[in-house]
C-alpha cells in the first residue's frame, strides 16, 4: 500500500527544514571536507584489502563516522515525523479512511 501525498510531503518538508542539523552533525562528526572524502574512500574500500594494508583501524573509524552520520540525519526525520504523525497527529488513520471511502 503506498503512502498517502500528504505523508510524502511531510517526510520532504521535514527532510528539507533538517538541513542545518544535517550541516551541524557533519561539522561535528568531519569537520573538514577531507575527512568527509576520507570516510567515503574507505567505506568504498574492501574491509580485506585495508586489513592487508594495515589500515583496518582506521578504516572501521572512517565507516563507524559516515554511518553515525546517516544514522542521525535518517534519525532526525523519522524521529520528527513519528512525533507528527502518531504523537500529535491521527497517525494518517483519517487520510487512510478518507481514502478507502472514497471521501476524501
């Protein structure tokens, strides 16, 4: 069953209005655009060959960063629309009857 427009549109809105949050936590986790292409280099790169080269340690650091920074990004939007959805709203249980009726 797909999502409902307004749903959708919540979920671009909130992934918009986000953007500074997303800056903030990239400015914290990175800081520099070389450790954000760092980061990408080695969680592109095989665990094995950074295990064979000795960059294993670093590599897993790398890809631990980049993926707390997803992680919080993804995070931040799901956690804001669970709040508007279900907390403060009907959880989309009126759009979805409106829609099943017909009477929407």
């Amino acid at each position: 069953m797909p999502m409902p427009e307004s749903q959708v549109t919540i979920l671009i809105v909130l992934a918009v209005l986000n953007c500074p949050v997303y800056w903030l936590a990239w400015r914290v986790i990175f800081g520099s655009w070389d450790a954000f292409w760092e980061a990408v280099r080695y969680a592109f790169q095989p665990d094995l060959i950074s295990l064979f080269t000795g960059q294993w340690g670093e590599d897993w650091y790398n890809e631990m960063k980049l993926g707390l920074f997803f992680a919080i990004c993804v995070g931040m939007v799901a956690g804001q629309y669970y709040l508007i959805t279900v907390v403060f709203g009907d959880g989309g249980t009126a759009a979805a009857a409106a829609a099943a009726t017909g009477s929407g």
